[in-house]
C-alpha cells in the first residue's frame, strides 16, 4: 500500500516498534458512548443495527471523532455468518443472542452460496467508513473464527463452559470438522470480501477458545482458523490478519506458530513475560489491559497502562484491552487511558 508509513498501525503490523504504541479499543463503538445509543435508538433490532450500512458506519466513526485513535474497527457482530449459512438469529435484551441449537450431523445443510447476497450490507459500510476516515487511521474488518461461532450454533446462544459443543466436538467428529469447514468457508469468503471493501487489517475473534485440551484445540481452534488464513491468502488478499484466542493459556504460541496469522492479541491473564519469551521472535502483539482497570480509571489505570507499554517496549505492540470495553466505563477514563499513553 502506498499509505502504509503514515498509518502507526499498519507500520507496527509489519513490524516496527513504536513509542508510544499506537492505541484502539474492542467495542470502542458502543453503550459507554451517548452518541452510539442515540444511533442504536433508530434500529428496530441489533441484527438490522449490523445490517444498516448509514447507522454501521456512523458508530464506526464516532469513537475516532471522539478519541482519535489509531484504527477504527467496522461495526458488525460474530453472529452475522450463521445467517448467512442459513441460520436464524436473534438478539434478546438482557439475555444476547439466541439460535436455533444446530446438531453438526446436518452440517451439509449450511449454506456456502449466499456469503456476498447476506454480508453485502457490510461491505458497503466498510466503504462508507473508509471514505470518511483520517488518512492515518487503519481499517479493521473482522470475523468470529469457526469454533466461536459453532459453539453459539450448537449451544443456540451464550455459554458458560460450551460443554454440549464440547461432547459434540468429540462424539461426532466427523460431522463436527464438516460443520467447522463450512463456517471458516464462508468466514473466509467474508474476509475476502471485506478486503476487497477496503479493510486494511483483518482480525479474527476465538472468543471461547479456553479450557480445551491441546489435541482439541489443534483440531477445532488451530485447523480452521489456519483454513482460513490460507483461503483468504489463496484469494490474493495481502493485509495483515490479527488472531485473538482468547482464554489460549499456554496454547497461545502454537496459535501464532501454526495458523498464519501475522500477529496474536492477548488476554488479561497473559504474563507479558511469558509471552515474550515463548511467542516467535518479531511477532507483533495486541492488548491487554483488563476492562476493569479501565472501568476503575484514576492512578490503577494509570498504572496499568505504564506496566503494559514498559512490558512491551522490546516488540512491536499496539495497545488495547484483553476484551471489550464494558459499557459502564465512564468517557472520561478513556480518556485518561489515552493522554497517559500518548504522555510517555
């Protein structure tokens, strides 16, 4: 890309390190900010919130207005894929999403033929963002990888330890591997897709990638995860890919190892040390502030934004937290955490 050097983002992806590191914030789009739920006020439900490319576009950009940061992440949800596979979903307040529970023996049912005619709305958002965007603010498109979005499938919403996933994981293999090829097919099609929409970053989301075993997580996270980064490769698309399994443990260096991706985001719980020593030499990473350190704000944010720089000052890091911004945090503290980065 001709732009690349004035984009802190995309410099720190190829592996520069920067001081200060160049900063943005999962969920940096939503209910903390006032101006977000004025916009979510004109939708009649979340999944036609996503599917809206003027209402999308417009809470993309607000945080970056606002704030200033280094990239601005699209507007959308994980959960979008199952409908193009063929899939109802819906959201439900107070509770999140719901689905219809799929059993992985019907995996041949998903849809791999309706990718571009159900996401299509996200791709003009994508557009619509980056005409409007700062010259030296990066473009991150997303998808929540197979495993993720399976267990949302198999369970028919939220889960707190995915256990019915898990024993289908293991006592229908067969169809269980089918069913998460299908989905990182279609996730790679809107990868794709997003790219070519004007992405400059891609970034995958294994939001429930704890507590598995190594031989499972190789099969359900490693695998497809690596089938999509080779498709979207494959495709000719060239932009930097951010994996983020969250909850990997000590997994976390055989992820950015063996799937291909060009950089790993972190979570909380991840001994900065630790990690720098077993993850490969240069490898850019991301996170990890815990949420409620910033929900806290004052000097413990404050700290904790100095020990993080400090741990990564010998690697190519870009700053943010170990999972979404909650929406309890007050602005302010958000601010805070960006003068006392950009301060150092």
């Amino acid at each position: 890309m001709t732009d690349t050097l004035s984009k802190p983002i995309l410099d720190v992806l190829a592996g520069q390190t920067i001081s200060p590191p160049p900063v943005w914030l999962m969920r940096q789009a939503g209910r903390y900010l006032a101006e977000y739920r004025e916009v979510r006020s004109r939708a009649k439900n979340f999944i036609d919130f996503c599917f809206s490319p003027d209402l999308a576009s417009e809470v993309t950009l607000q945080p970056i207005r606002r704030f200033g940061f280094d990239a601005a992440i699209m507007f959308a949800d994980i959960l979008l894929v199952p409908i193009a596979l063929g899939r109802k979903v819906w959201f439900v307040t107070g509770e999140g999403p719901k689905l219809e529970p799929f059993d992985p023996a019907n995996y041949q049912d998903l849809r791999l033929d309706q990718t571009h005619e159900v996401l299509s709305p996200i791709a003009e958002t994508l557009r619509r963002v980056k005409k409007d965007l700062p010259k030296e603010t990066t473009l991150i498109g997303f998808a929540g990888s197979p495993w993720t979005v399976a267990t949302y499938m198999v369970e028919g919403g939220g889960s707190k330890d995915r256990y019915f996933t898990r024993v289908a994981a293991y006592a229908q293999a067969e169809a269980f591997d089918g069913m998460l090829d299908r989905i990182a097919d279609v996730t790679a099609d809107y990868l794709v897709m997003q790219a070519e929409a004007g992405a400059e970053v891609l970034k995958l989301f294994d939001s429930w990638a704890e507590g598995l075993p190594q031989p499972l997580f190789e099969r359900v996270i490693i695998r497809p995860t690596k089938r999509i980064v080779d498709k979207v490769r494959a495709a000719g698309v060239t932009v930097p890919i951010i994996g983020f399994p969250r909850g990997a443990g000590t997994l976390y260096p055989l992820y950015a190892r063996e799937t291909g991706v060009t950089a790993i985001a972190l979570d909380t719980a991840v001994d900065p040390a630790w990690a720098d020593a077993n993850l490969p030499k240069g490898m850019p990473v991301q996170g990890h502030l815990d949420p409620a350190a910033l929900r806290a704000g004052g000097e413990v944010l404050q700290s904790e934004v100095r020990r993080l720089v400090d741990a990564w000052s010998g690697r190519p890091h870009i700053f943010n937290l170990g999972h979404g911004i909650t929406p309890d945090v007050p602005v302010d503290h958000v601010h805070l955490l960006l003068d006392t980065l950009r301060q150092r």
